[in-house]
C-alpha cells in the first residue's frame, strides 16, 4: 500500500471508520481477511496493522478530509454515539456525519455503506432513532451508491452492554430487572453485522439480526448462568430501576444506563419484524464466553468519549451549538444495543 499525494492511498483501498473499536475492527478484519487494504478514520491515527493504514476524521479540514479517501472504494461508516453526554450530541454527530458523506462525494468514492439501527425513524419520539432515520434519509439522498445495515443488539468480543450486565450479576447482591422484563431483544453478532456490511448491495437497507429472541429477563437470566452469577434477580419499578442504575454509574464514574436508552429498550425496539439475518447464536457465544466474560468492568465514558473526536476542535466550521436541536419532544435516545464504532 503506498501513499500518493496529499497522503491519500495511491492504490484501490477500503475505509472503515474505527477499525480500532468494535463494530468498525470486525468489519476491517473481515475486509483484510479477504485481501482488502483498509484505510480507517480514527480518534487514534498512528495505529496501524499489515493492511490497514490509519487517518484522522479532520472535521475541522474538509478538504483534508475528502483528500484521505481519494480511490477509496466503499466506504463503512460505523461513526456514531451512544449517548448524548456533555458537548458530544446528536446533533454534532449527525453534522459529523454529513461531512463525511460530503467528503466522499467529492473524494468520488464509489459506494458508502451505513451502519444504523433497526426502528431508525425520522418519525420515532426517541431521539437516538429518529437521528438515524435523518441519517438514512441523507445516505440514501447523497447521490452516492449506498446501503443500510440496520443491527438489534450487537454483541461479541469486546462488547461493552452484556459485559457490564454479567459484571453487575458477578459483583452485585441484586440485579434489578426493570418492569416486568418481558420486552424483547433479538442479539446479533459483531461478526455477522461485518459481513451483512461487506456483502450488501446497492440500493439495499436490511436488518442485521441474529436467529434468536429473548426477553429480556431471559437474556439476564442466560448471562447469569453463563457467568455462575450468584446475584438475585428481582423485578422492579423502572423508576427505581433507574435510579439504582445512576447510582452505580457514579460509582463506577461511568453511564450505566440511560431513562432514554430504558425507554427504547422496554418499547422492544432492537427486534427486526423481518427474518433473521445473522447466523451465531447468542446462547452459544455465552456458553463459550461465560469464564472471561463480566470479570472486569467495561467504562463506556472512557472508551468512547474521554477523546476529542467531536469535542470543540473538531467542530464543523460554521456549526453553531447543538443545544437548541436539543430541546425536541419525547427526552429518549437509544436503547441499549447496536453500539458502533
């Protein structure tokens, strides 16, 4: 792989955003695995592995920007935010977003896959979903060949969600299932959600979910065994539910869990209303996963928001502040799962 001028690739490359993450390293391994060179933009440039080059988002430098990706072939967006917290929003995202769609316009390169969220709406009164569905409505208007691959609840290696589940059901006397738990999940794996990636064509928007579906009481239930979890599962108000969760997230000095993200989850939104689309079996991934898997807290504010990717620096020129886009109707984002990045 060698470098041309302006630093961009000289030879026909993939770009990946985040390939040092999660949903983004499965989708740059698979392409490696196939003989691809991979280009990722990272809030880490620097690192860099056989194959696999690596970039800055520059949001702040369009022209930079759109220079990395000259003869890119297809380019995987996973770039997104759990949450909103601080200055990192949406809306920044979401404007972070079109940047990227622009710069790969304007670097001509040929196609541009997606990676949303199944329920993405522009109509959904959470706002997590309905930022997706915007998102969807500007892939699909780009004027670039594109496709969507819409994930439930991804899990895997290096998950954060079902890891910091079994962690609590290891360490904690309780674990506090909010309401009555029956709401559903359908978990996908991180590895069928790459290939789903790669493989999809243009044009197309598909689910990306696995051939399972739980409550989910029955998920914790499941993590539990899986991990020999001694904790005492109980019901409880999704208020006090809550309010437990906030607590531990200060102790941990981390965001457990959400009202918006609770909200989305006890609305069953992570399930497709298609066929399954994914092939591992959640079950089975536990059973393998269950000696490893909860012994060591994961922090989601450390992994992903203590860098700057969409601090004040790398703000889009001429946006102004979010916090207007912030005062919407229906306070909810995500549920928890399809985490990118």
């Amino acid at each position: 792989m060698s470098l041309g001028r302006g630093g961009a690739l000289s030879t026909p490359f993939d770009v990946v955003t985040g390939a040092f993450s999660y949903t983004g390293r499965a989708i740059a391994a698979r392409l490696l695995a196939g003989g691809r060179e991979v280009l990722t933009l990272t809030r880490r440039p620097g690192l860099a592995t056989p194959g696999l080059r690596s970039a800055p988002f520059s949001f702040d430098d369009p022209t930079a920007l759109a220079a990395s990706l000259e003869g890119a072939e297809t380019f995987y967006n996973t770039y997104w935010v759990r949450f909103q917290h601080g200055e990192v929003t949406f809306a920044r995202a979401a404007a972070n977003t079109r940047l990227l769609l622009a710069a790969a316009r304007q670097a001509r390169v040929r196609r541009f896959v997606h990676i949303s969220v199944t329920k993405a709406s522009e109509r959904s009164p959470l706002p997590y979903f309905r930022w997706k569905g915007v998102l969807e409505r500007d892939v699909a208007a780009s004027g670039l060949p594109f496709a969507i691959v819409r994930p439930t609840l991804i899990f895997g290696s290096e998950d954060i969600l079902v890891n910091n589940i079994a962690w609590l059901l290891r360490h904690a006397p309780l674990f506090l299932v909010p309401g009555r738990g029956d709401y559903r999940v359908q978990p996908v794996s991180v590895e069928d959600t790459a290939a789903l990636a790669v493989g999809a064509g243009d044009g197309e928007t598909l689910d990306a979910a696995g051939p399972e579906t739980y409550t989910f009481a029955e998920l914790v239930r499941l993590v539990a065994r899986a991990v020999g979890a001694r904790a005492r599962i109980v019901h409880a108000p999704p208020g006090l539910a809550l309010r437990l969760g906030r607590l531990a997230g200060r102790l941990r000095g981390d965001v457990i869990l959400t009202d918006e993200e609770l909200t989305g989850l006890m609305r069953s939104l992570l399930v497709s209303h298609g066929p399954p689309t994914g092939r591992a079996s959640f079950r089975e991934w536990l059973d393998r996963s269950g000696e490893t898997l909860g012994r060591r807290y994961v922090s989601e504010l450390r992994r992903n928001y203590a860098h700057a990717a969409i601090a004040d620096h790398d703000r889009p020129r001429g946006a102004t502040s979010e916090r207007a886009h912030l005062q919407e109707p229906a306070r909810a984002d995500r549920a928890v799962g399809g985490r990118q990045g």
